[in-house]
C-alpha cells in the first residue's frame, strides 16, 4: 500500500522546483492525487457500509427463514392433528351408529309393532283413567 502523505510531499517538493510549464502540470498532478485520495477514502467507507449492510440483510433474511420454517412445522402439526381427530370422531360415529342400529334390531326383534301400539295404550289408559285433553286420548 502506498503512502500517500509521502507523495504529496514528492510532489510538493518537485512542484517548488519546477518552473513554468513543469510546475502547472506538478501542480495538476498534485491536485489529481488528492482527488483520488478522497475518492479513494469515501469508495471504503461506501464498501464498508455496504458490507454492514448486507450482513444485516443476511441476519434478517435467516431470522425470517427460521420463523417461516416454525410455521411450516406449526401448521403440519395442526393439519395432522385435525385429520387424526376427524378420524377418531368418525370412528366414534361409526361405533355409535352400529350401536344404536343393533339396538333398534333387537327391539323390533323383541316386540312386535302391533302389540307395541297398544300396550302404549292401555298404558295411557291407565295413568290418565281416560281423562280428555290426555295425549293418549284418541
């Protein structure tokens, strides 16, 4: 790497003993290097933003990354859970109805309808002794 301190000087002392023509253009030069030298300074602090920059993007960026792969894992717990009680309930109603049905066939296997109806009756009959506006009257 260059010293620029000392090339400035260089050229200071080149420029105080030029004359004429060689002094404006040592004189130019002078003014040329201390342009890149600015330049030079703010490219490095620009790159050295830059660079902070992006590693603040790269941060965030793995941070957002990270939550999105959380609520990926979230909802495919959510979605097998749901499905894995849907198809508990489902069992659930299936055994229930297979219940119930075995029930009724052995109540209709065990109690012909006709004479289910009229033991409803005389049962009425009994309990209310044929009072009017009964539910069994008729």
């Amino acid at each position: 790497m260059v010293d620029h301190e000392e090339t400035e000087r260089e050229i200071l002392r080149l420029v105080e003993q030029a004359e004429g023509h060689d002094r404006a253009m040592l004189l130019i030069i002078y003014r040329m290097h201390q342009e890149l030298i600015s330049n030079t300074l703010a490219t490095r602090q620009i790159a050295k933003s830059a660079e902070e920059h992006a590693s603040i993007l790269q941060e965030h960026a793995r941070d957002e990354m990270a939550l999105i792969n959380q609520i990926r894992g979230g909802w495919r717990a959510a979605t097998w859970s749901f499905a894995i009680i849907t198809m508990l309930l489902g069992a659930l109603q299936a055994m229930a109805l297979r219940e119930l049905n075995a029930a009724r066939e052995q109540i209709s296997r065990a109690t012909p309808r006709g004479s289910m109806r009229s033991r409803q009756k005389t049962a009425c009959r009994r309990i209310n002794c044929g009072r009017s506006g009964s539910i069994c009257a008729g």
